[in-house]
C-alpha cells in the first residue's frame, strides 16, 4: 500500500523523498513497478472504471451499497465489501449528509382533521393503496419556491407535485389533481398528510371526496407518522437542493423538475424497493 501511495503521487513529489519519509527503498519501490499487475489488481482496476462510471452517472449521490446494486443490475458478480473497500481506498464516497428538518405547517386552525388510519404501517404491496402528501420550501435568490408532492407509499413513486412562489391551498390541491389525473385510483385509498391547513381545508377534502379517497393526518407535530414522504425530502434537499444556489425560481423548478420526473422516479434505485427505481416498482406490482 505504501508503494501504491507513491505511485499515485509521484507527479507531485520526488520519488526518493517519499519513499525515505515512508520508510522504504526507492529499489524496492522500482521492482514492485516493474512487476506484472496480478489478476487480481487488473479486475480492480476495471472494476474501479466502472464505479467511477457510476458514481459520475448518478451525480455522486450514490454510495457503496447502491453503487453494489447497480452493479449486480448489469450484470457484475462482486461483493458489496469488494465494493466497499475501494471505494474507500479511492476516496469516492456519495454526497455528504446535512442535518434534514422536517417542514412543519400551521395545523393551529379549526378545520376538521381526520384520523390517523395508516399508524405508520409503512408496508404496502399495491400501488393505488395508500397515498402520502406533504410540501416543504426551497431557496432561491427571488425568495422561496415552495414545492407540494404525493408519494405512492408502494412504489415510492412521485406520482403528483407542484410549485408555486406561497404555500396556499391551491399549492397542495394541484400536485393532488396531477396525482388523481395520472394514476386514476379507484376507490378505498388512503390519503395521508399533516394536519396543516392546506390539507384540512374545504376544497382539498372535496377533491378527495371526488376521488372516493379516505383522508389520514398524522398526530400533531409528528413527522415519524408520514416518515417515507420525509425521506424524499430528506433525499431532494441532500442529493439536488444543498449542492445548488438558484437565482430565480425559475431555475430551481427546472432542475426540480428533471430531478423528480427524470431522476428520481426513473433512475434512482431505493434499498426499501429491494433496488429497483420507483417505475420498475410500479411495472412489477402492476
């Protein structure tokens, strides 16, 4: 390893130098280049090409465990700790994580709230079963973009959004329509949020009414009832929104855009769908 480390830091320090810092001789280190690469250090080095590929692909938002998935997907028999260790060994590691806070909305209103019928029973094999809602806010530099989604619980799937410079309920009510428009669930499915007003206000449960959907808030002030839709967010803000300052809001719905419909339901693989993107999901249970 030490004459690895030289080697790959030969273009910016003299030879000897590090081979007397690293306590080794410069002989030593001449007849270990010399040596053929074994077979071993040839399909690292290949396999390194591919997770680079990867990696590059996926923006640096995926680390060993789905960098490993992807991998057994087209087709490469290789361990996860193969994986593992050279990606460490290279320094090639998946976005740094933020701390994430949950967006809370204003549920002090007198609006009825609705029960909480999915009591975090996250496990649901049918998509159409259970739909969960929430919105959060993104920065740009003509002040915040606020952004509503509705998750298909089974699929993980982004089945309904929309973005609009306030957080009224027109907001929350058009990613609901976009949702009801493309899926057309029939009826019995549950619709789980917040207690926020947007949620709780007249012409929201009308709509879900329309659709012959059951409404669902979570208890006060507790994000772990609606915790699959935090993980998107929490997803959204490290892997697009922390590496990003938009001038415009305009900019911002561009790249949110690709990221939700091109990105993430399309190509990006989730540990809880055992690996497979949000679309493939939704074809298999289909």
């Amino acid at each position: 390893m030490r004459f690895r480390f030289i080697e790959q830091h030969a273009r910016a320090y003299p030879v000897r130098l590090m081979c007397r810092v690293l306590q080794v001789s410069s002989s030593g280190y001449y007849a270990w280049r010399s040596r053929p690469e074994s077979q071993r250090a040839l399909a690292n080095r290949s396999l390194l090409r591919e997770v680079h590929r990867l990696h590059g692909q996926h923006q640096g938002r995926y680390g060993s465990p789905r960098i490993h998935a992807a991998l057994r997907a087209e087709g490469y028999r290789v361990s996860r700790g193969r994986v593992e260790r050279l990606m460490r060994r290279h320094g090639i590691r998946a976005l740094a994580r933020r701390r994430f806070r949950p967006t809370t909305t204003d549920s002090r209103h007198a609006l009825p709230i609705a029960p909480n019928l999915l009591q975090q029973k996250f496990t649901v094999l049918e998509p159409n079963r259970v739909w969960l809602a929430d919105m959060t806010y993104i920065p740009t530099g003509e002040g915040w973009l606020y952004l509503a989604a509705v998750l298909d619980l089974a699929t993980r799937k982004v089945v309904g959004w929309a973005m609009r410079d306030h957080m009224r309920t027109e907001l929350t009510l058009g990613a609901l329509i976009m949702a009801a428009q493309r899926q057309r669930p029939g009826p019995g499915l549950i619709h789980h949020s917040d207690r926020g007003s947007q949620y709780a206000a007249e012409a929201y449960a009308q709509q879900l009414a329309l659709m012959g959907a059951k409404p669902s808030m979570s208890r006060t002030g507790c994000c772990y009832d609606n915790a699959p839709m935090e993980s998107f967010f929490h997803s959204l803000k490290v892997e697009l929104v922390y590496q990003h300052r938009w001038a415009s809001r305009e900019e911002a719905r561009r790249d949110l855009f690709v990221y939700i419909e091109s990105y993430y339901n399309r190509q990006r693989i989730h540990s809880a769908l055992g690996y497979l993107t949000p679309e493939q999901a939704e074809r298999k249970m289909n």
